[in-house]
C-alpha cells in the first residue's frame, strides 16, 4: 500500500487513522484464548467436524475490555463442554489439588473392603482422582495389598462395587485391582485416525513390545485362579470408572449386574495452558478388549430397578458359581 499526500486536505484524515494503529494493542487474554482453541481443536475427537476459525471467532467475540483470565476459562470451558460432554477446563487452583498430596486417608484411599459371608469377597472402589505420583502409587499399593490380602482368606468368589466410581485417574485403580484382571491387553482407546493405545496391568515375554507392568506396583501380583467375579455398576459409574468396569468385560466367569453406565466411555487428552491450566478434550472411544464401544454406556449383563436387588442378586450368584468352581 502506498500514501500520496498531495492533497493536504486529506492528512488530518491519515493522521487520525495512523494513530488510531499506533495506540492500538491487542486485548491480553486474544494469545491465551486463541491458543487454547487450537489445541481443542487439534485433539479433538470431533476435529473434522470443527471449523477452527469459527471456534476462534466465537470465542474471541465473548471478549470484552474487562475480560479477565478467569473469564477466558468460561469461555473455553463451555465451548469444550458443547464440543463434547466429557471435555473441560480445569483452572489451576484445581489442577494444583489434584497434585497436592492428600493428608486425610479417608479422600486418599476411596476404596473398602471386607469378607462377605458365604466366604464373598467385597471391594468398593470409588473414584480417585489425585495426579501426584506419590498419591497414586500409595493408592494402587494399599487397594493391592486388600485384594490379597482378601484373596489370602480363600474366598469363593469376589463382588467388585463400582457403582459410586465416577472416574479420574485409571491407572492407580487398575493396579490395585490388576491381580485379578491378569496379564494382557485389558482396553484401549481408538482416535479419529483410527490409532489405538491399550491399556493393560501387565503383558507378558511374548508381546510385541515385551514383558512389563504398571509402575505404581513394584512386582505385578496376578493370582493364579479364576474365581467367579460380579462386578456392580450403575449410573454414577462413569469415566475412568467405565474404562475399570470395561477392563473386566472378556474375563472369564465375569458378569456384570445394575444399571447403564453414565456413557462417559471417551478418553481424554490432558493440554496444559500456559497459566497451568488444562484443558481435558475428549480423543478418543474406549474399546473393550473384545472389541466392543459402548457410546451409550455399559449395559451389565442383569439390570436391576435397584442397588438392593443388584446387590443380594450378586451374592447369590457368587455362590453358586462358586460351588460349581469347587
């Protein structure tokens, strides 16, 4: 572009346009924001479906002079909760509790367990959702050494309750519960390209990418029988809480009683933003190891009006595979 000022009239004009550039600066949050919905929608599961441009111009056209960062989260977190259900934004005085070692045992260690008459096993685990290493390794160690040490008592069969497990983080309930999953791929998640991540508790010499286990476990515990399992869930059952119900789906004397699960079956990519914020953007469809999605949730093998009914329908189903075990 050229300026011709042969004709003075016209330099107030030029003037007031010049500096109207000059003294112009970019809203603060327009970097954040606009780097934020790349990443949603770069990772997207749904990417093919989003126009990025129309995603930046609608996020941006929320911004005004007051806008603050706290603002700037609204707004992306409603735009990946409308993308997909399952997705969010986490600020970060959250993201920091969730890394912060938990002091209370009774919020560190969600889980309980005893022996059930008729010699049933009973473990409940409910949802964990700290991040810290520390956390989830003195996690999947202590729900470990209950599973043993009930699997010690000789039971006759083990009633899993995930009825309350509403998610967070997979991985440390999977270890703690791994002895009675096994060896091998136990799910995986499947993206838009169609990749595929597995995840398992441990595998054997023989797979491709050679023996090893979770890490949170110091030596992969795996008992050597097969005892029957019911496992319980329900609608609050949800998440990562799925992925753990969809880990015993292919077991052998396996069943699952209760109600549809919540129908979080997606996985979630972790973007942390500049501020530490993150970003939890849906990326994927959990596949049972049979090959199974369950988009609209798991559906248990008996479906019950109630826990009460699912739950005294467990125990007696216990029994009498484990009779027939004997």
């Amino acid at each position: 572009m050229s300026w011709s000022f042969s004709h003075w009239s016209t330099w107030p004009a030029v003037l007031a346009v010049l500096l109207t550039w000059g003294c112009h600066r970019s809203h603060p949050e327009v970097a954040y924001v606009q780097a934020a919905v790349d990443s949603l929608h770069r990772y997207s599961l749904h990417a093919a479906q989003l126009d990025r441009d129309a995603l930046r111009t609608e996020a941006l056209q929320q911004l005004t002079d007051t806008s603050t960062r706290t603002h700037s989260h609204a707004i992306l977190d409603a735009m990946a909760r409308r993308i997909d259900r399952h997705s969010g934004l986490l600020p970060p005085g959250n993201v920091r509790a969730q890394l912060r070692l938990e002091d209370d045992p009774a919020l560190a260690y969600p889980f309980a367990f005893r022996m059930l008459k008729n010699r049933i096993a009973l473990v409940r685990v409910d949802g964990f959702t700290k991040g810290d290493s520390l956390s989830c390794t003195r996690y999947a160690d202590s729900l470990q050494r209950a599973v043993v040490r009930l699997h010690d008592q000789s039971p006759n069969g083990w009633l899993i309750d995930l009825r309350l497990n509403s998610g967070g983080n997979l991985y440390p309930m999977l270890a703690g519960l791994g002895p009675l999953l096994g060896c091998g791929e136990l799910g995986r998640d499947v993206d838009a390209r169609g990749d595929q991540e597995a995840w398992w508790y441990c595998r054997d010499a023989d797979h491709p990418e050679g023996a090893g286990h979770i890490a949170l476990v110091p030596v992969p515990v795996v008992f050597n029988d097969t005892l029957p399992v019911v496992v319980l869930v329900g609608q609050h059952t949800g998440s990562a809480g799925e992925a753990l119900a969809m880990s015993f789906i292919g077991r052998p004397r396996t069943l699952l009683f209760g109600d549809r699960t919540a129908g979080f079956t997606t996985g979630n990519r972790m973007c942390f933003l500049q501020d530490s914020a993150v970003l939890n953007i849906t990326n994927a469809v959990m596949m049972d190891r049979a090959g199974g999605t369950h988009p609209e949730g798991i559906a248990p093998d008996r479906r019950f009006r109630t826990d009460e009914a699912a739950f005294a329908a467990a125990l007696d189903t216990l029994v009498h595979m484990g009779e027939e075990f004997r």
